[in-house]
C-alpha cells in the first residue's frame, strides 16, 4: 500500500480508499463529503454508501458502481477485499485488504458506541492498521449518549415556552439523534429544516425509524414555541432561525467538549454527541485488532502514535490531505 498525500493506494489491487481526487478505481469506507468525492470511473461501497453518493452526487457519484455486502470477499487485482462495518453512519465501512499472506485494515471513521442507525463496528484482526484519529488526545472521553440527550429534554422542561434548534450534520448525526430522542421516549413531531430532510427520507428506505418529521420551513412561528428544531450547524446562525421563537441554540458534535468551539459558534446548550471513537475507544481499538504495525491519520495523530509506540506497536503518521471534520 502506498501512501499519496490525497489517500490511499493499493498497488496490488490497483485502486486507491477514498481518494480526493476523482481516480479510475475507488473504494469508498462512507459517504461524507470528505471521503466519498465525485467523479471516480468504479466505485466500490456497500449499498448503503452508494445510495448517500447517488443522493448527494447524482450523476457524480461513479459511472460504474458495485456494491459489497458487509463479510463478502470480492478479487481486485492480486488481493481480496471484504468490507466490515464501521459503526460510524448508515453503510460505513472498514475496508479490509488481504495480499501475500498479510492483512491490512482501513479503518474509514469509526465509533465504538452504540447505534440504531448502523451496523456497529467490528475489531478485524490484521498486520497493518489505519485509523482515524479525529478524537485523538486524552482530553476527548465522550459522555453517555443518554445524558446528553436528558439535557436537551430536561431544557425543554424548564424553557416550554422556546424553540429548541440543535444543528446537527445531515448525514448521521441528524438521524442519530433523532433515534436517541425517541428511545428516550420523546415522541412529539420534530421539524426539520429542508436541507436535512432527504437523507432521513434515504435512512427510512434502509428501515430506519425515525417518528414523525415534520418540515420546519413552512411551519408558522406559534407552532414552533417550544418545538424542536434541527438544522445544519451554519443555518443555525443565519436568518433562517429568527423566525423561531426566542430559540435555545444547541450542537450535537464531540467537538462541543471544548468550550471554546461552543461559545465561537453561539451556543447555548452544547450536546457532546459524536459519531467518532474519543480516546479511550481508539487505544482499545488497536489493542483488540492486535496489529504490530499502526499508521494514524486524519485527526489528531500525535498523541496516538506516541500512545501505540509506548505500546511496542510500529506506529507512524500519515498527514493526509482532505479530510475534514463532517460527522464529528
């Protein structure tokens, strides 16, 4: 495997994971924008991806695609390459590649928590492993989703009177959160604001539930006192929210444990939420692969590969270029 500064590419194979740029052959770990770029001629996801590329490209999203189940091998070139669930949004994936004897894993994003939107992440013994490190320093332990989720019913509580808007990320965090509210037992409408509503109509058709949703834009300013409110996180800020009633601004995201990013971005009621492993999941994720050798990317990388080397692992930085923070 060789690392470029965009990504992945597997020789043997002749394909590279998530490339940046648009390639011949791509194999795709999820749909967020950072990883699932257009133009690519194959692509190679599970179905579940294909469908998020095919919502959010359209005709970019591959001119030829082939979808993989979850533990289905697939010969391309002189490797084998399943995919294992990565827990992280519908149809998220580790992408495994097996050659001369060895395994390698990339990890794609990943978390470790539970939830009903996902197939959960799957530990895949291997030689080589690549993982994300978005939340990679000691300081990100990520609370219990419940308890966030109790704070944002418990301000309902107290401000019956407000609208509550949480900006969420369209692509998983949306409909993760929603699935939490309503295991907690909230079952009153909650009104989307129109850019997140395809991709809950997308998680539906997988069989997702997700309760009543009801469009945020069309409805009249009496009828959201103290309605909630989803949104992206850049609408939150704009005008589209003056027309909510006195509204509570909350952010569903792991990156709500700094404070900092919390009050830059105005909010009130920070829900730290996140749909990558923290810190304690990622040591425990390299502990149970079992992997003498660790390349780190995406996030914070330092701090992880000093943790594997104190561990006897072989663990190096890859730096690589593009990937953002959607989904965190």
């Amino acid at each position: 495997m060789r690392v470029c500064p965009e990504g992945l590419f597997v020789e043997p194979g002749g394909f590279f994971i998530d490339h940046v740029r648009a390639v011949e052959r791509a194999v795709v770990t999820h749909g967020h924008s950072d990883h699932a770029r257009p133009g690519h001629r194959h692509v190679l996801a599970t179905e579940g991806t294909l469908a998020i590329m095919r919502q959010r490209l359209g005709d970019g999203a591959g001119q030829g695609r082939q979808a993989l189940g979850y533990g289905e091998a697939i010969r391309i070139g002189d490797t084998t390459v399943r995919l294992a669930p990565a827990g992280h949004v519908l149809g998220s994936a580790q992408v495994v590649v097996e050659f001369g004897g060895s395994r390698v894993v990339v990890s794609g994003d990943y978390k470790r928590t539970f939830d009903r939107t996902c197939a959960p992440f799957e530990p895949v013994p291997c030689d080589v492993f690549v993982t994300e490190a978005t939340f990679g320093l000691p300081v990100f332990r990520h609370p219990p989703d419940l308890g966030e989720v109790e704070k944002l019913l418990h301000s309902m509580t107290v401000f019956p009177e407000r609208s509550h808007v949480v900006g969420v990320y369209a692509l998983g965090k949306c409909q993760r959160l929603i699935t939490l509210l309503r295991a907690a037992g909230y079952e009153r409408p909650i009104y989307l604001h129109g850019a997140l509503t395809p991709i809950c109509d997308l998680y539906r058709g997988f069989g997702v539930e997700l309760g009543e949703l009801r469009p945020a834009t069309v409805a009249a300013k009496e009828e959201l006192k103290g309605a909630l409110v989803l949104a992206p996180p850049g609408a939150i800020a704009d005008r589209w929210a003056r027309r909510l009633s006195d509204p509570v601004v909350a952010m569903a995201s792991g990156w709500m444990r700094v404070r900092q990013r919390a009050r830059q971005r105005g909010v009130e009621l920070p829900l730290v939420i996140s749909d990558h492993a923290d810190w304690d999941e990622l040591c425990r994720t390299l502990d149970e692969v079992g992997a003498p050798e660790v390349w780190v990317t995406h996030g914070r990388e330092e701090a992880l590969v000093h943790h594997a080397r104190s561990r006897g692992i072989r663990a190096r930085a890859l730096a690589l270029v593009g990937f953002e923070e959607e989904g965190a």
